[in-house]
C-alpha cells in the first residue's frame, strides 16, 4: 500500500519552553506525527538535560532519545526583545507546551489567560509536579521524588529494598498524558475553533498507573507486597534459574495454563491438583513450596532447554535482556524497527516510535544544536538581519555578565 506524503500533524505549531524529560518526551511524539516543534532553550547551555552525560559520541543520553526533529530557538526570555520574540511567535501557534519550575511561566506572562486574549486558538499544556492548585502546588518535583509519593517504591524492588523504576517512569507517565491531552485538544478545536488549557501533573499520571495496587489495598487491605522481578500476586510469574545458572522469564495466567505447565514443562501432573496449588491464590500462598518443585525440574535443564519446554507447552517466556541484547534484538531487526538520525555530533541509530501505520510514516529528523534555528525562526518573524545580530549579541553579553 503507498504511503500518503502528509502526517496528522503536518502544518501544526509546537512551541515548548522545556527541559528534562516529561515536556520533550511530549512534544518530540507530537514531532513524530508531523508537528513543527519549536524548543525554546538558554542561550549557550540550553536544555540542561544536554549536560547529563556523555555516552551518545559526547551527547546525553537523554537529549538524543527524546530530542529529535525538532527546532531549537535559543531565548533569554528576561530580555525585552527576547520575550517579544516568544509573544509573537505565540500569536500564531498551535500549541505551547511548558515544564519550567512552578508559576514560572505565569510569572513570564505565559499564562493561559494572558496568551488567550491573543490566540484564542492556542492550546495550553502545562507540566508540573503536582498540578496547578492544591497544597503542593509550588512543591518541586523531579521523577524519583513523585515515584516515592505515588506509592511508587513501596510496591517495587525486594522485601528489603525498595527501588525506583530503572527508568523515569513517573517523566514518562506525564508526558504520555500531555500527549494524549494536545491530541484530543486539538480535535477537540476542530470542533469548536477554540483552544483549551491542559494541567498535567505528574502526581496524577503516576497515581493512575499505580491503579492495580490501590485496589489491591481498597479499604484498608493490605498492599501487594514488593517481590522483585517476580508478579506480587500471579504465581509462577517471574524469574528462574535453570541448571546452568542461566535465568529464565515465564508467567501463567490462568488455570489451564498451570494444568499444562505441570503436565509438559514440570514433567508432573500430579502437581496440578496439589491441594496447595490448585488454584492461583494457593500457589501464590504456597510460592515458596511451588519455587522448590520448580527449580528441582530446572535444576536438570539449561536455560535453553527450559525455554524449548516452554515453547512447546506454549507457556509465555522471555529472555533476561541486557541493554546488548535490545540493542541487537532480532524481533526488531525483523521487523525494520531501526533508522539513522542525524545529530549535532553525527548520525546515531534510533528507533522507529511504537506502531506501525499503514498511512503515513513517522517523522525523524535532525537533533538541533543550541539555537541551531535562531536566524530562520526569527526571520519568519519578521526580524531583519541587524535585529537577530542586536539580539544574539545582547544575550552572549548577558551570558558572559552571569
């Protein structure tokens, strides 16, 4: 089937006063589908997130995963001349997207209210740690502090430990829900002419993906335990050590699969109408009498040997990976998961975003430097050349005063 040449959001404006990863991860999606995005950054160092580390040819990490095809318009927004810049390039987008400290951008005159009186079309979103009212509101929030607050850590890591995501989970959740907040404001605009303003907080992303424990605990019951890698309330489900010290992932979900389990991988059926395995509550009552009859089978098998049972009893397994093994995962080389993107430092390979649409291709583009579009972006404004010159010498003096 060919392709179409536009994307959903072809011919719609981002502009994005962020930093980090909630604000980024949200506007380089919008990117992906076609968004023109415009990241507002310092003059000089920009995004701090730039500075993170070093490990992508001497580029962070973080900036080149969730930084692509985007433009960068380096502004010091204290500056007259720089905020008129912001103003005016407002007055005509689509969206602005902003994760700066609390009330800052209200501060700024970024506000909703202020913007709307001049783009009544302009959609808002907001990032914060705790939403825009509320006794936290002006309470700073980074992404290990709101996994402890949402109850996060105390369902995650070993009896002795608790442990954050390996990831920044609670960032992700956030820009997730910003994501899917603009989509829906956007069509939500077509239907009205009228923009919208979007409050997304941290607290409440996480909050929601924390659904299952809450139930878990409703009126007062006691919370699923923390258990590693294994499921807090499913077993068999999780990690197990075969005879040659290899580690391998399984999980059962349901009654026939158990039955199934202990007739082709187990090698014992009489296992399954075990009066303390018989049904998922038993087994996960009993996990550590059913995690000895297990590793007593494996004990005899290589990990490889465990997974050819498991595939041909049709029982879900998977491999332990490392970052190696993802990088050379042959499910994603299949299927063609991989392209070159080009960066401030060279190409790097990224992956294609999740989903494959029939329609149209994903957008993946340069990351840009610092200001890397400061001339164009003002030009379009307007701005003749003697201005954007004023202005970059005004914010180097500045920069060089700090």
């Amino acid at each position: 089937m060919t392709k179409q040449a536009i994307r959903p959001l072809d011919g719609i404006t981002v502009v994005s006063l962020e930093h980090a990863v909630a604000a980024p991860f949200c506007t380089r999606q919008l990117a992906d589908l076609g968004a023109r995005v415009i990241k507002v950054e310092r003059p000089g160092s920009g995004d701090f997130a730039r500075g993170y580390d070093q490990r992508v040819k001497g580029q962070s990490s973080h900036f080149t995963w969730i930084n692509r095809s985007k433009q960068s318009l380096a502004l010091d927004v204290k500056l007259p001349q720089a905020k008129a810049a912001l103003l005016e390039l407002l007055k005509t987008a689509d969206v602005l997207v902003q994760n700066l400290a609390p009330g800052a951008a209200a501060r700024m005159g970024l506000s909703y209210a202020d913007l709307k009186a001049h783009n009544p079309r302009l959609i808002v979103c907001d990032i914060s740690g705790y939403g825009s009212d509320g006794p936290y509101r002006d309470k700073k929030a980074y992404d290990l502090l709101i996994q402890s607050e949402a109850g996060f850590l105390s369902v995650t890591g070993t009896p002795e430990t608790p442990s954050k995501s390996g990831i920044s989970v609670a960032d992700i959740a956030a820009g997730m829900y910003a994501y899917t907040n603009i989509l829906s404001a956007l069509l939500l605009r077509g239907r009205t002419g009228e923009g919208s303003h979007i409050d997304v907080s941290m607290l409440e992303a996480m909050g929601e993906w924390m659904g299952y424990p809450l139930y878990y605990a409703y009126d007062g019951a006691t919370p699923p335990p923390r258990t590693g890698a294994s499921h807090a309330s499913i077993y068999p489900y999780g990690p197990f050590t075969a005879g040659d010290g290899g580690t391998v992932m399984l999980g059962l979900q349901n009654e026939r699969e158990w039955k199934v389990f202990c007739d082709q991988v187990l090698l014992r059926p009489e296992v399954a109408v075990d009066a303390r395995f018989h049904s998922n509550a038993q087994r996960n009552a009993n996990r550590a009498e059913l995690q000895e009859l297990i590793l007593q089978e494996f004990a005899q098998l290589t990990s490889a040997q465990v997974v050819q049972r498991l595939d041909a009893a049709g029982i879900a397994n998977a491999h332990v990976n490392d970052m190696a093994g993802l990088w050379a995962h042959p499910q994603l080389a299949a299927r063609q998961r991989w392209r070159s993107v080009a960066t401030p430092v060279g190409e790097v390979p990224a992956l294609l975003p999740p989903g494959v649409n029939s329609a149209f291709d994903y957008r993946m583009d340069p990351i840009p430097a610092v200001g890397q579009h400061n001339a164009a972006i003002l030009a379009e404004l307007g701005w003749s050349a003697e201005q954007i010159g004023a202005l970059q010498q005004a914010q180097s003096a500045k920069a060089m005063d700090v």
